[in-house]
C-alpha cells in the first residue's frame, strides 16, 4: 500500500472533491479516481457513495480517513524525529503559501532569513488557500501564509500586511490614463475575476454588491498569474492586490490604478495550530516577515514605482 495513495483518499474527503485533491497531488482527476477505486477493491467496501452530488463518505469510508491520517501523521512525525538525528540538520521549517504571495518574492525572503539562520532549512509549498489551510490543520507544514486570515477553535493568527485593492488593465484601458477611481468607475466593465470558489472572490463580490456596482465577468481563474495574462490580451479589467501585478505595472504591459479609498485591502496573515508550540526557526521566520509588513517598493520589483500604485 503506497503512503500516496492515502494522501490523496484523505484529501479527496477531506476537499470533498477528487479534482481539488488531484491538484493538491499533482495528479489527473482521473488518477484520483482510479486510486479511491483501488483502495476499494482492496478493502471490499465503498468508501464514497458517488450517487449523490457532492458525494457522500459512508460509514467505513469514515473510519478509514480518521485512520489513514492518524497513520499518515505518525509516519510524518517519524520522518520529521530520523531526520533531526541527522546532525547536520538543526531547525527545519515548512511553509505552505498562496499562489499569489509570489515565487520570487518568497525567495528574496528565503535568502534573507538563510543569512540571518544559516542553520535553518525552510521549504515553501505554493497551494491554493484552502489547501494551505488544510495542510497547517492537518499538521504537513508549521506555517501557512493566507488572505483573509481567520482564528478558530484550532487555528492562530499572525497579521502580516495588509495588500492596497487596485484596478489592474492594459495601458490600453481609458481607466489606465486616470490617477485614482472609485469602485463605481468598474459598473459595466469586462471583468476577470477570480474563481468563485475562492475566498477572495466571495470578498470582492460583496464589496462590489455593497457599493451597487455589476460588472461583466467575461472569465474566471484560480490564479493572479493567469488572470494577468488575460488582461494583458484585452479580456477586460480586474480588482487585484495592487502588489500582485507589480511585476507587469514596472515592464509596462499593465497598469495599476489605486482605488479613491485606501481602506480597500486585502489582508494576508501567517497561519499555525493553536496546540503547537512554535519552534525558534518558525518565530524567527515570522519575525522577518513581519519586520517587511511595509515594504510596497520591494514588491514592485528592483524599487520601481509604477503608475497609479499607491505607495503608502
């Protein structure tokens, strides 16, 4: 019985979706499929009742993912113990973060903290946001890093930075000529949007539903990357993280226009488990974060300070 093999049962029940837990193991859905499949030949019993919509765990099926994960925590813990006998390694750190945090970005963090800890040994996995906390709840990274952060019953809360919402187009766009504009300035526009199974899309939803403003969403993404990518090539506008398109506003192939009211952000904040006691590497590495909670020229890329961006 391959570990992977649980990995995926565990997060096709714990997403409730076989393409989510395919994505977050690099697999076809059908892969997924096929290895939920297996596991119930195997077993001679149905683990997922796909009659309904979304799908049902029976009873077994539920017995099986509460004891596949404690199998799978112990055997992470048990690599994570044969590991730190290793004398050459003394702290280790994983982090899970959003896709829109930045490859490059994360990086220049990395190395930064590789010289102020040159002991520590940090790996940064980049998932969508429920993913990410899926995986700090599930205890497979220490830190996750998310917009929208929210305390729970099992989950604390670290605020990092609060992201400025801008309107992002093509220099093309009658709105790239303006300096600010109001969220109403968007009424009618060609929008791409976010996927509607994100947070962020929920958030900016209502903001535009509290403010009376309907756009036109001509697509929907999971990501900023491609999202930008689409307005590069006209197929309309979008309200953005103004720091996410910082790379294409200094290049010149994008425009962000910062909105009239500076109150409209998105807050991005470094996620752990309530019942884990942080190691010095985690609270080191969220102290460097947090000391460049304001650094707005660092994200736009060698300093540049591109038009209509708010700086402050």
């Amino acid at each position: 019985m391959h570990l992977r093999s649980l990995r995926i049962y565990c997060d096709t029940v714990s997403l409730r979706s076989f393409s989510k837990a395919a994505e977050a193991s690099g697999v076809s859905q059908s892969n997924a499929s096929q290895v939920v499949h297996q596991l119930e030949e195997r077993l001679g019993v149905e683990l997922i009742d796909r009659s309904t919509r979304p799908f049902r765990v029976t009873p077994a099926g539920q017995k099986y993912y509460e004891g596949c994960r404690a199998l799978l925590r112990g055997y992470d813990e048990l690599e994570h113990d044969v590991r730190a006998l290793h004398a050459e390694v003394e702290s280790r750190l994983s982090v899970g973060a959003i896709y829109s945090v930045g490859l490059a970005e994360m990086s220049h963090y990395l190395d930064e903290f590789k010289a102020i800890e040159p002991s520590a040994v940090v790996h940064v996995d980049y998932w969508r946001p429920e993913r990410v906390r899926q995986a700090v709840e599930a205890e497979e990274v220490d830190l996750g890093i998310v917009s929208y952060p929210e305390r729970s019953r099992r989950m604390e809360v670290e605020p990092w930075r609060d992201e400025p919402l801008a309107v992002i187009c093509p220099p093309s766009h009658p709105l790239a000529k303006r300096e600010t504009v109001p969220l109403s300035a968007l009424r009618g526009q060609a929008f791409v949007a976010f996927e509607k199974s994100l947070l962020i899309r929920e958030k900016l939803d209502k903001l535009l539903a509290r403010h009376r403003v309907e756009v036109e969403v001509s697509q929907e993404f999971d990501n900023t990357e491609t999202m930008k990518r689409a307005i590069e090539t006209g197929s309309g506008i979008a309200l953005m993280p103004a720091p996410t398109a910082a790379k294409e506003v200094a290049e010149g192939s994008l425009v962000a226009v910062r909105l009239d009211d500076p109150n409209l952000v998105r807050p991005l904040g470094i996620v752990y488990r309530r019942d884990r006691t942080l190691s010095d590497v985690a609270q080191a590495f969220i102290a460097l974060l947090k000391s460049h909670a304001e650094r707005p020229a660092d994200q736009l890329g060698d300093g540049a300070k591109p038009t209509g961006l708010a700086t402050a």
